[in-house]
C-alpha cells in the first residue's frame, strides 16, 4: 500500500511540475506577444486522412510541395523524432484599415492585411526562438526542438485546433470565440513532456455560410472544404504561371492575397487591432494606385518589397495581378499604363495586359492589341491578343 501511495504521490507531483512549467511557459509566450498558447502532446495529426483526401481531390493546384511533403506530416516524429510535445501558438496581426473608401476605388489595388507589414515569417521565428531560449534556461539543460511558421510540413491548424486555440471553420481558417481569425499560427516541436495544457474551446460557425456565399470565385467547394485553384490567395500568390480566364474577373481589385473570407466572418466582428508594431502597414502597401506598379523595374521591387511577404510573387506574378486589376477596372484611364505593360519583358504580363485592354474595349486599346500583334512572338501573348481583339469587335469599338 506504500508503494502504491509513493508512486502517486511522484506522478503527482511530476504532474503539478508539468503544470508549474506549463504555465510559464504560457507566460512568456503573452510576453512575447503570443495572444493563444495550448501545449498537446506529440500525437499523429488527427485530420491527416481528411488532408490525404484533399490532396487526392487536385484541390492543391500546382502546389506540388504539399504532396512531396506529405508523409512528413503525418507524424511530428518525422520532423523531430526527439519530440513529446507541440507548443502552438497564435499572433494576432489584425490591423485597422485607416481609409475604406480608396478601398472601392478600382484603380487601387487591395493587398491582404497579412502583408501590409513585415514579413511574418521572420517576425515570429524569432520570437519562437527566444521562447525555447527562455525554456532551456529555466530548465538550465538544452533540449531538442524545430519551430514552425505557417511554412513548415506540419499540420498547424490540427494542432492549433486540439490545443483549443480554435477551431477550423468552413472557410478553413482557425476561429477564436473570443478573438476571430486574424492569427498567424505557429509551433514548437520540443523533446520535453510537458502534458497537456489547452484553451477551454468554445464556439462553431453554427448554421452561418456567409463565406461561402461571398467568395467571389466559388473556391469555398463545401463546408471546410477549398478548392485552391479557385482561390484568389492561390492564385494571386501561389501560381505562377496564367490566371484561368474565366476566374480573372472575380479577383477585382485584388493584387495580393484575399482577406473577403475573413471579413464577412461574424466572429471577427470582436478583433482586436494588434500591438506588433512590425505588422502595421508599410508605406505604399495600403491600397497602392495601379498605375504607379506598372513601371516598376526588377531592382525597384526586391528595394520596395525587401522584408515583405509580397516578394513571394516576385515581379512577374506582382504586374500579372496588377494588369488584371486593371482590366476589371473598365476604366479608360488604365488604357495608357496598359501600353506600357503589353511592352513588358515577361510574356506573363504582356498576356494579362492584352485581357485587360480587352476588357476595357476603347478604340486607343484595340490600335495597341493590333499593333503588338504584328510583332509578338510569345504564342501564349498572341493568343490573348486575338481573344481581346475578338472581344472588341463584338462590341463594335472603332479603331
């Protein structure tokens, strides 16, 4: 009977230890300016055959990493085979929008609020990294450990999900009750067994699918279910080759990334604007005007766009989408950049450029369609050339 009381009595107190550990843990974390901490342990991901399916389904697009980095991610061990534990975290980059009217402009171009600051990447793996810094010094003993920051092969929002920071909503993002769903999440994988220690998890989307109605290229296929190669995050950053045709109107004004899924959310109505300084927006980040990206040369955007998730397009995918908005314009004024941009180096461009003079259909847009016909050699160009052309002559535009 001894025994067995001594026994209990160390997992007890080993247990009182974990949550001693756990809660400094959790504290320094919101130090750092963590907004959600939940620690799980270093389990299998519980949704990995529904993200196998997803795969399966072509739902990934041309993001064919994912499926190279499939069978790292059904197990944490296969990352770190040290680890007992996952640490996941949640930074909140929520930013007021100071003008919503320029927003409506056409002639502007909208960026997601996700990249109006610094890159994030490298604004939480450094946090994460002084949190493990912080935690080996307490334990005064290096452990093993990896840290994640949205572009890991891990399952973050599984994890984030079982550690109560949320749960997946139809537009698959992670939803606080308390806090919505403007988060980046991120996690350390770490050679400690710290238990269990999770948010209490309220909250659903219930009934609601207004994300689902105001998506305006159907990429939301069914509840927590997004066909990539319809989503305009997708194709305004991940793709990088042309835009499908008849997707190219639902992007608007839309240059970089989409935030309408998150917006019309009811739950974001609570978002708080965040503290991270490094996250408000960059000068010229915030609604830039069209035309002034159109001329910007190779040097001008690594200078602009130095530290910022929008480098990701490179300057290619950047005027791809910038010429697209402009051609969802309709606006004349857009006409003459568009001159410009048909002359560009990249075929990627001058082929947007020639839809968007299409979509515009003045008499000054088809003479520029006509006369960069007779000397383009790109066959892609060339098709979109007469496509736009076509499109002109049916709505009778005189030359």
């Amino acid at each position: 009977m001894y025994t067995i009381l001594n026994e209990m009595t160390k997992i007890n107190q080993l247990e009182l230890k974990k949550t001693q550990l756990n809660q400094w843990i959790r504290k320094q974390a919101e130090k750092m300016g963590f907004d959600l901490v939940g620690i799980v342990p270093a389990d299998p991901p519980k949704l990995i055959d529904r993200y196998r399916e997803w795969l399966n389904l072509g739902y990934a697009g041309e993001m064919e990493y994912l499926h190279r980095h499939f069978p790292l991610k059904q197990d944490p061990k296969n990352l770190l085979p040290e680890v007992k534990s996952v640490i996941s975290l949640g930074l909140n980059y929520y930013t007021v929008e100071p003008d919503a009217v320029r927003k409506l402009d056409p002639t502007r171009g909208q960026i997601s609020r996700y990249a109006w600051g610094e890159d994030y990447h490298d604004v939480i793996r450094k946090r994460l990294k002084r949190l493990v810094k912080k935690i080996e010094k307490r334990l005064k003993r290096e452990t093993k450990s990896r840290v994640f920051v949205d572009s890991g092969p891990i399952l973050e929002r599984d994890y984030a999900q079982t550690a109560g920071l949320g749960w997946i909503g139809k537009n698959t993002n992670l939803i606080n009750w308390q806090k919505g769903s403007w988060y980046f999440l991120a996690e350390i994988l770490i050679s400690l067994d710290l238990g269990v220690d999770v948010l209490p998890a309220r909250g659903s989307c219930g009934s609601c699918t207004l994300c689902i109605e105001a998506c305006p290229t159907d990429a939301i296929v069914a509840p927590n279910q997004v066909d990539a190669r319809s989503c305009i995050s997708y194709l305004t950053v991940e793709l990088k080759e042309a835009i499908p045709m008849d997707l190219r109107p639902g992007l608007g004004n839309l240059i970089f990334g989409c935030d309408i899924c998150q917006e019309v959310c009811p739950w974001n109505t609570k978002s708080q604007p965040t503290s991270v300084k490094e996250f408000q927006p960059r000068k010229g980040n915030l609604l830039p005007k069209l035309a002034d990206l159109i001329g910007i040369t190779q040097n001008e955007f690594s200078q602009k766009f130095k530290g910022s998730p929008i480098k990701r397009t490179k300057r290619r995918g950047l005027l791809r989408n910038v010429v697209v908005a402009m051609g969802n314009s309709k606006d004349p004024s857009m006409v003459e950049p568009l001159q410009s941009a048909i002359l560009d180096v990249e075929p990627l461009v001058r082929q947007h450029a020639a839809w968007a003079l299409g979509q515009i259909a003045t008499p000054l847009a088809k003479t520029i369609l006509k006369k960069k016909l007779q000397n383009e050699k790109n066959i892609e160009v060339i098709i979109e050339i007469e496509s736009a052309l076509q499109i002109i002559e049916s709505e009778n535009i005189k030359d």
